[in-house]
C-alpha cells in the first residue's frame, strides 16, 4: 500500500525542525512576502534556506506556500522571489492566484506548483484543469467526502492532498469576505480577523431570533480526522495535511507525533483502531472541540461550535528538553509546574516516561519548589538520555 | 461603451427594462447557481430569449460543482448552446475543462468575487475566460489599473448588496436544529439579518439554498459617483444587483444610472433622485483600503 506524505505547518524555524523530527515527511512554511497568516512568525530566505537544508539532509521536503490573492500592488518582486526559491531548491510551492503559475511559466521558474485549498477544488474537471496548467498536486477542498475524494483520486494521476486536521475557514476558501467587510482586513492575503467566530445576533426582520443564551456564531470544530486515516491511506492520497502555521511547538509534536504513529502501525500491522493513547495525545493538544468535517457526507450541527466553553486552551505543556546527560534533563520552562506534579515526557523518537516531579533544580542547581518563570532554564534529575526537542507535560487529571 | 447589466423579477419585469433600452441581463438558472431573487428553469431562458433580438442574456452557472453534478451539467449546457446561448458566468475551473471536453463554444465569465483582483492574473486567464467580474473588495483605483492593463471584458458591481461569504454548511438550518429553535424560512426571497454583538454596524443579511449559506451586505453599494470613471475608462458592464430590494426602488435606481449613462441627467441629479429612492447604500471598498501586514492591522487597531 503506498505511504502517504504526512504534511505538517511550521511557522518558524524551530517548528520546522520539530514537525520534522517528530514524523512529519514534509512540511509547508510561510516567507516573508506572499503568504497568508500574516501573524504567523514566517521565514526569511535565509530561514528558508536552513530549512531545506534540514529537511534535505533528512530526505524529507519543504514547501513554501505563496498562497495570497494578489492585488495590483502586490505583484512587484514576484519573480524575483520565486526565482529565490527555486535557487533555494524547495521542493515546491502551494499557490492559489494563477499570477503565480504565470510568472513560473512566463520565465521558465524551475518550481513544482501546488494548487491551494483557497481554489476550492471540489471535481475531477476542475482537478485536470489544474493540471494541464502544469501543476504537480491540488490541495482538495474541504468539503468533499470520502466517496467524492475515493472518485476523485480513481480519475486523476495528479498527486492530491488532503486536510486531516486542524482548524478550517467555515466558508469555502478564499470565498469570505466577512473579516474585509467588517474589520478592513483582508483574509485573502493574510489579514482575517477570524469574523466567523464572532457571536451575532439573528433577526428575522426586527424580530430577534437570538438570545443571550445562544447568540448565532458561524464558528467550525476543528478538524480531526485521526480514526479515517486507515480509510484515507487505502484510498491512495498522496498527502494528509495538518494545519495550523499559528500554532506551538506542542501542538505541533504531539499532534504530528500521533498521526505518524497511527500511519505506521496501518501499514506496519494493517491495524484499523487508532489507540486510545493517539487518541489522548491529540484530545490533549487539543484547544476546541473536534469533528470529522465532511469526511462521511454532511453532518449538519455537528460540524459547528456553538459553545464558547467548548473551546479549553492547553495548559499542559510545562517544558522543552534542550539536553540530556544520563543524570539530568536540561529543560526551558513553558509553562508553571512544582514539585510533587505528575508528568510525562515524550520526545521525537518515540520516546515515552511518565513520572513524578522529585525535585527541581535552578540554572545553578539549587534546588527549588517551582518552576514559575517562563523560558528560565531548570534541571530535573533523570537517569536515561532522551532527545534533544523532547517534551514534558503536566499530567492534569 | 458601458452597458448596464441588471437583474430581473420575473418575466415580465423584463419590459421595464426594455423600454429604459436595458438588454444586458443576468439570470439565475435553478440548481445551477446561487439562488437570487428569480431563479429559472431552462425552458423559461428561452422564453425571455426569444423576446429581442438584442437581448443578450449571462447565464449565471456560479456554483461549486462535485462530480455528481457533471452529467446534468453537460447536457444543460448542450441545451444551452442549442438555445444559442453565448455567455455563461462560472466559478469553477471544472466548467471550462467539460465545455472544452463537449467541444461547445460559450463567451466564460469568470464570475469570481473574490478572486479577481489584479491584471495580471486576468491576463493570463484570458486565455481561458472571455470576461471578469472583478472582486468587490478592490478599489476604484485598482480597477482602472486592471482595465489599463487588460483587453479582457470586465464587469464591475455598480449597485445593490454585495456577497460577503459563501459556505457548503447550513449554517442557519444547524443553528436552528442546535437550539431546538422551530424553523422558519430563511432562503433567498425571505433573508435573515446577523449584527455583530460588538459592533452593530456590522450588519448583514444571511440566507440559505440548497447548496449552502450566504452572507450579503446590509447595505447597497451605490457607484454613481464613480460611474464617469468607470464609462471613460470603458469597464464593459455595469452590474445592478436587485437582491433584497423592492422591484419598484430597483427600477428607480436602475432608471437613474441608465439615465446618467445616457447623459440625459447629470450627476447632481442622479444624486438627488437617488436620495428619494431611500435604501441605505455606502461606496463599499471603492475609495477604501484593507490592510493584512500585521504592523498595518496593529497600527489600524491601534495596538
Ligand atoms: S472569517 Fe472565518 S471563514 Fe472567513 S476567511 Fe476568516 S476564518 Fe475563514
């Protein structure tokens, strides 16, 4: 059965290399001009280059979304740019305005193009349309089905990607305007202000529909698609994409860690039922409540998040291991924890410990009660080496 | 020369329209676009077809369309073709690749209001699309550059609400369920109405058809006082949308701009009918910018 490329966001340098080492095949990045989710870090050239450079030495790949809707204005340095990645020697890029494919095409760019979700490709026509203009892989739409994707792959030798995860635009991509109209943010090159997560009143005529109890919002679950995986590999995707450029470290090794797990063991052991722990792992890194989109056909409410109390924002991540000797981990604080905390420590080789907080120890090895500050520097006796970019969480019960 | 494109009520409204010397229409066939205000069968597109000879009607094909769709799509654009039908608005690439498959020749619109928004990306569809309806969220100024840099046929929304969102869900019919709410009808000849709970100028309406969720401004866009630049600079059609609008306003306001256009009243004029006409209207993003470089946003928000 093939193996289907894990695709995962990075928003920075050291995303990358986390998503990378934690089982991602390839991941997409943002430059500094041209891409959407303005307020992600994003990557300089020179950041770019490092991260091909990373990803090459480990034979996976690197793509580098330029995926704005131009306006006039914003067409100056655009070859110049994608003649930059090409030097560069990204693996492709993932465009959604075809002034994009031209300039390849008008200078000759030795680039693979992607076609961006922000098309919204939802047929087998539109699909060859994209690929007679020479693209090497369309991002589908999020609203086609598993049959429809099944179909859609059976009639195209083009590669195909595949959202599985994350968070996702309630309209069809690229088609919301709200964030323009309402806050003068444009979302189509980067700037929207999320405005259908907003709480709205509903009126019919003068009449109020809504209440303070239940004020209208056009606010999606997330995308969780882990326990489809079996059925999305057997379909033959090429690429099972997870979202989320904005989001940390955390998120990302955890969430990048359980779908390589659960892809590995269906194709190692042909097993079907996602563990309970891949399942854990991704309810933890969690902060909205999730659904499975429009995999198995149109489910209505269930797609939707009316509950602001729905949404629980992550707590768990305390600290990032930047060294181990055999006697002490060395780790940068991420968030509070003390003495006496139940944890976990994972890490991108699939290392695996849960213990309890014995005793912490300062930059100069005093010993303390908590850790409170933020990126401060502590040690905690260990006595295996694990690897560097491996993760400790709060056990929260 | 500018041509102004309107909408129709019904088929008799069309009369209305001839006698101002309107023959530009769009009309919405039923499953086939996003429902509006009239929504038609195939057999009544012949009808007003056949009406005069130069009547010149844009089929509006606007969805997103799934596989499923495609074997109702061939055979009613092959329908189309044999009722001599030349111009068709689409959204989707799809369209273009079956009609080059089925060997038909039809004028494309690339009826995008979100993506067309630069000459060169027009430009280079031109090899695909006869004509553009340019993105409502770009301004005067961006248009212009557009027509100066393209041969391509261009429209431009002059008049009436303007699509903010469109999404596959059923936004209202979950809601409704969700809450346990009775259901009430919330289609296109009868629009819900979202406000922002921070922000009561954030107003607009909300409707469903069978294919999904639409969000609409509130107000109307009203071009009148960017109609000069737009006739010199010969954008091709002129777009007057009849959404959520009375037929007796919208063939007052229709009257006005055909009127300026004709030159038989001036602008002071126009403006001043207008204002008997009484809808709420703004100029939208034609004299307005927005921002998406995070230091733009902070300075905007004042953070
Ligand atoms: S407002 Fe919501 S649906 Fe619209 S572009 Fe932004 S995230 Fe997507």
């Amino acid at each position: 059965m093939k193996k289907p490329e894990l695709l995962a966001p990075a928003g920075d340098l050291n995303k990358l290399k986390i998503a990378l080492l934690y089982g991602a095949d390839a991941v997409y990045i943002g430059g500094k001009q041209f891409s959407l989710r303005s307020a992600a870090s994003n990557f300089s050239l020179e950041d770019i280059k490092e991260g091909v450079l990373f990803a090459h030495y480990y034979s996976k790949k690197v793509y580098v979304v330029v995926n704005i809707i131009f306006h006039n204005d914003n067409l100056v340095g655009l070859k110049e740019y994608l003649d930059e990645l090409s030097e560069i020697r990204v693996d492709g890029i993932i465009c959604a305005d075809m002034v994009v494919v031209d300039t390849i095409k008008k200078y000759h760019i030795n680039l693979n193009y992607h076609i961006s979700t922000q098309q919204s490709i939802t047929n087998s026509y539109a699909i060859k349309f994209y690929k007679n203009l020479g693209a090497s892989r369309v991002v589908l739409a999020r609203e086609i089905s598993f049959d429809q994707l099944k179909e859609l792959k059976e009639n195209t030798d083009i590669e195909l990607e595949y959202f599985v995860h994350g968070a996702m635009c309630v309209a069809y991509s690229g088609r919301c305007m709200l964030s323009n109209y309402y806050s003068k943010r444009d979302s189509n090159r980067g700037g929207c202000s999320q405005s259908c997560r907003w709480n709205y009143q509903l009126f019919n005529d003068d009449n109020e529909i809504s209440n303070k109890d239940n004020y209208f919002t056009m606010s999606s679950k997330d995308l969780n698609l882990a326990s489809y995986l079996y059925l999305l590999i057997a379909s033959g995707i090429d690429s099972l994409k997870i979202e989320g450029r904005m989001k940390s470290i955390y998120y990302l090794a955890t969430v990048v860690s359980s779908y390589r797990n659960i892809i590995d063991e269906y194709l190692a052991n042909g097993i079907e039922q996602v563990r309970d722990f891949n399942i854990d792992n991704l309810n933890k890194a969690a902060n909205r409540a999730t659904g499975n989109g429009f995999i198995d056909g149109y489910h209505y409410e269930d797609i939707q998040l009316y509950n602001n109390r729905e949404e629980h924002p992550t707590k768990e991540f305390i600290g990032l291991v930047l060294d181990s000797d055999g006697e002490y981990l060395k780790i940068e604080q991420r968030n509070n924890f003390k003495v006496n905390d139940d944890v976990e420590l994972f890490g991108p080789n699939k290392e695996f410990y849960s213990f309890k907080v014995m005793e912490i120890f300062d930059e100069n090895k005093n010993s303390i009660e908590v850790a409170p500050h933020p990126q401060q520097i502590i040690y905690l006796k260990f006595d295996k080496k694990v690897s560097p970019y491996s993760m400790l969480r709060k056990v929260i019960s | 020369m500018s041509k102004l494109l309107i909408d129709l009520y019904d088929f008799d409204s069309i009369n209305d329209y001839l006698a101002l010397n309107i023959k530009s229409f769009i009309i919405n066939l039923q499953e086939f676009s996003t429902e509006k205000t009239l929504n038609v069968f195939l057999e009544q597109v012949e009808i007003i077809n056949d009406l005069d000879d130069e009547i010149e009607l844009f089929i509006n094909l606007d969805r997103l369309y799934y596989n499923d769709d495609f074997n109702s799509l061939s055979s009613i654009l092959k329908k189309l073709n044999k009722l001599k039908i030349r111009k068709l608005i689409i959204n989707d690439a799809g369209v273009v690749e079956l009609i080059k498959e089925l060997g038909l020749k039809f004028e494309l619109i690339n009826g995008s209001n979100t993506l067309n928004t630069n000459y060169q990306t027009i430009e280079f569809l031109s090899n695909y699309y006869r004509g553009f309806y340019l993105s409502n969220e770009i301004n005067l100024n961006e248009i212009l550059k557009i027509r100066d840099n393209t041969n391509a046929m261009l429209m431009v929304q002059v008049f009436g609400k303007q699509l903010m969102f469109s999404s596959k869900r059923k936004l209202l019919t979950s809601y409704f369920q969700f809450h346990h709410l009775d259901l009430i009808d919330f289609n296109s000849q009868n629009p819900l109405i979202i406000k922002d709970l921070n922000d009561i100028n954030n107003k607009s309406y909300i409707y469903e058809d069978s294919n999904g969720t639409y969000v609409t401004t509130y107000k109307n866009v009203n071009a009148l006082d960017y109609l000069y630049d737009f006739i010199v600079n010969d954008i091709d059609y002129l777009y007057l949308s009849n959404l959520f609008i009375d037929r007796n306003s919208y063939l007052r306001v229709v009257n006005i701009f055909s009127s300026l256009l004709e030159q038989t009243i001036n602008l002071d004029m126009a403006k001043s009918m207008f204002k008997d006409v009484n809808l709420e209207v703004s100029s939208s993003f034609l004299n307005d910018e927005t921002v998406f470089n995070l230091e733009d946003i902070k300075k905007m928000e004042g953070i």
